[in-house]
C-alpha cells in the first residue's frame, strides 16, 4: 500500500517580463505563481526526513529560476514550464497543478489579473 500527499505553494510572487507585447518585456511586472504538487510518500512520512521529499525551498527555488529566467510570450507556456521543471527536479511528483497569475494583463478593461491553470501528469 502506498500514500500519496499534496504539497502546495500559494501566492508566490516574482518581477518578470513575460508578455506578447514590446513593452511588456520593456516595463515587466509582477507574476505570481501557485504550485500544487501530490507527492507519493515513499518512505518520508515514515522517516521524517526533508530528504526523502519534495523541499519546498528547493521548489520554490526551481519556480523563481523559470519564472525570472527567459521570456515566454504566454503564461500558459510559462506554467507548463513551471510544472516540468518540478516534476523534473523532483521525480516523486505525480501531478504538478500550476497556477499563473498575471495582474496587469494588457486587457482593455477592468480586471484584476487574468490567470491560466496547467495540469501536468507524470
């Protein structure tokens, strides 16, 4: 019998310059990010120890290294970007659910951010 446990990183916010438009990479802008990752035990719940799961640290470490490293046109590109790089660094991850958030979307209205989901399974 195995267990299976859901990590989830909430609100994490990083300055980037994703975006389709010239000015969008000119002015960047604030991201933020949501990961939620189940997680198969193996031995960790038992033994206690941070090395035998996902570090949370380290995670959002991989977020922030994606997030501010090159430019992506789409956030949808951005979060599977995101989900693969966990899933990647951490092969204990079985579904990584990451959420991008972007506030100042270049929308002609009022809005408080637009937001894209991806689903990644391994």
């Amino acid at each position: 019998m195995s267990t299976a446990y859901t990590i989830t990183l909430q609100n994490c916010a990083f300055f980037a310059r994703h975006g389709v438009h010239d000015e969008e990479e000119f002015l960047g802008q604030r991201f933020f990010v949501d990961a939620e990752l189940d997680v198969i035990a193996g031995d960790a719940l038992e033994s206690d120890s941070i090395d035998d799961t996902v570090n949370y640290g380290i995670a959002f470490t991989v977020i922030e290294e994606i997030v501010t490293g090159k430019r992506r046109y789409l956030i949808e590109a951005l979060a599977l970007d995101i989900a693969k790089g966990l899933c990647e660094k951490f092969p204990q991850i079985t579904r990584a659910k990451i959420t991008v958030r972007k506030p100042n979307a270049p929308v002609p209205g009022v809005l408080d951010f637009v937001q894209v989901s991806v689903e990644h399974f391994v």
